[in-house]
C-alpha cells in the first residue's frame, strides 16, 4: 500500500542519464609493454541533465543523489 508498481518493460523507471567512461593503461617495464589493462566505470543517476551536466557525473558531484556501479576489465 502507498506504493506505485513499475511498469513492464521498465526495469529502471527513474534512470535519466549513464554515463560510460573507458581508460586504457601500458604497464612498461625495462622499456617493454608488459601488459595491456582496460578499465570500464558506468554512472547511473536519476538526475535530470539540467540538475547534472556531464561535468558532473564525471566528477560525481552528484553522487548524494545517484547511484554508481562500476566494472573493471584487464586484457592481455
């Protein structure tokens, strides 16, 4: 009770913006590409772009009202 049922077909009702940031790294060493790593971070946030630029979401200036997840992958 006092409750309001999400929607099918909309898991996230209240996601207005992600945000998707990818870094790539070498590991040298005695001058030699040891390794190669990849890193990706996702933000989530219900805040609309007015409220958060992207500025913001990549700084995280927003971060008291959002949600953040993050995943991070290393190749080889």
């Amino acid at each position: 009770m006092g409750r309001k049922a999400i929607p099918q077909g909309e898991p996230w009702p209240h996601v207005r913006q992600i945000c998707r940031v990818e870094r790539r790294r070498l590991v040298v060493q005695g001058g030699q590409v040891r390794k190669r790593e990849v890193e990706v971070s996702y933000a989530i946030t219900s805040a609309l772009p007015e409220r958060a630029d992207a500025t913001q979401l990549l700084t995280g200036s927003q971060r008291e009202s959002s949600s953040w997840g993050g995943h991070t992958a290393t190749a080889s």
